[in-house]
C-alpha cells in the first residue's frame, strides 16, 4: 500500500498538472488547508530536479497569496479567524494572539514561518492581531522563499543520492518520518 501511494505522488509530480496543482495546494495551506506543499514539492523536485527552482518560486508566490487570505481572514473575519485558531488546537483567544505579537511582533512570522508549523496560524494570527501588513508580507516573502528555495537546493543538490535510499528502503524512513512527526507535535504541546 505504501509503495502505491508513493507511485502515485511521483506520477502525479510528473503530470502536466502538478505546478497548478502544486500552486493550489500551496495557496490554500496558508489560510484553511491542512496538508503542507512539501508533500508535493519534494517528489515535484526529485522529479524534474531542473526545475528545482522555478517550483520554490511557485510554491513561494502562492504561499504568499493564500497567506494574504488567511491575513484578512483574521483582520477582517475575526470570529471565523478565531474558530479556526480553535479548531486547529490554539484557543487561547484575541487577546493571546495580540500578546504574541505585541510582544515578538515580526519575530512570530519570520521563526514559524520557516519551520513545519502550519502557516494558516501565522497567518490568521498576524489579522487577528492587526500586525503591520507590509511587514507581514516582507516577512512572509522571506520565510516562504527561505523554506521553500532551501528545500529546491538541497533536493537538487542531493536528491538523487536520497531518492534512491528512500526508495531502498521506503518502510524505515516512513517509519523514521512518523516517529519524528510525533516527536515534533509532542514538543509543540509541551511548549
């Protein structure tokens, strides 16, 4: 079952749909979907490793836009921007997400941004706190571009020399993958 479906992301990754595809995913991830553009980035990637570069600017453009969504979700939809914060695990209300950025301000964006945390609660959150907008578009450009242009290099650099132990030995690091999904969401909660 695991191989299918890994056939199936490749496959996918090489259609003539997979940049609208991978420009969809990526738009809707930063206001209300949640499965990250990576899972189609990386075997984008792999892939057609030439064309590295030009899918983190697609995935980066994107990123941004859905971030705009998810921005005036927050500022302009409070009461949707705030069930959504609830649904996704983070309750603490208005008045938490202002303390955040009242008091880390453009730091919030630019270290979530980078890291595997869903963008959409960066994004709410920067409306719900009526952050600057220029400075959360800066700011979104440069974690989007950063994460997704680092990935394209590495992926490039050395993605033939991992696919093939990936696809070697794909159970292990399934395995290896989940263990550290777990990990990193116990440490979230912890924190």
């Amino acid at each position: 079952m695991l191989r299918k479906l890994y056939d199936r992301v490749f496959e996918l990754a090489r259609s003539r749909h997979a940049t609208k595809a991978l420009a969809v995913v990526s738009f809707a991830e930063s206001s209300f979907f949640p499965i990250p553009p990576d899972v189609m980035l990386a075997p984008m990637i792999l892939a057609r490793p030439d064309r590295a570069y030009f899918y983190a600017a697609v995935c980066t453009v994107a990123s941004v836009l859905g971030g705009i969504l998810g921005y005036a979700i927050g500022y302009f939809l409070t009461d949707l921007g705030l069930a959504m914060m609830r649904l996704l695990g983070h309750s603490d209300g208005l008045a938490q997400f202002r303390a955040w950025f009242d008091q880390w301000g453009l730091w919030v964006i630019l270290i979530k941004g980078l890291t595997p945390i869903p963008y959409k609660l960066v994004t709410i959150a920067s409306g719900l706190a009526a952050f600057s907008f220029p400075v959360f578009i800066a700011a979104s450009v440069a974690t989007r571009g950063g994460r997704f242009f680092l990935e394209a290099w590495i992926l490039k650099r050395w993605g033939a020399a991992m696919l093939a132990q990936v696809e070697k030995r794909l159970a292990l690091w399934t395995g290896v993958g989940l263990v550290a999904l777990v990990g990193l969401i116990v440490v979230l909660k912890v924190l």
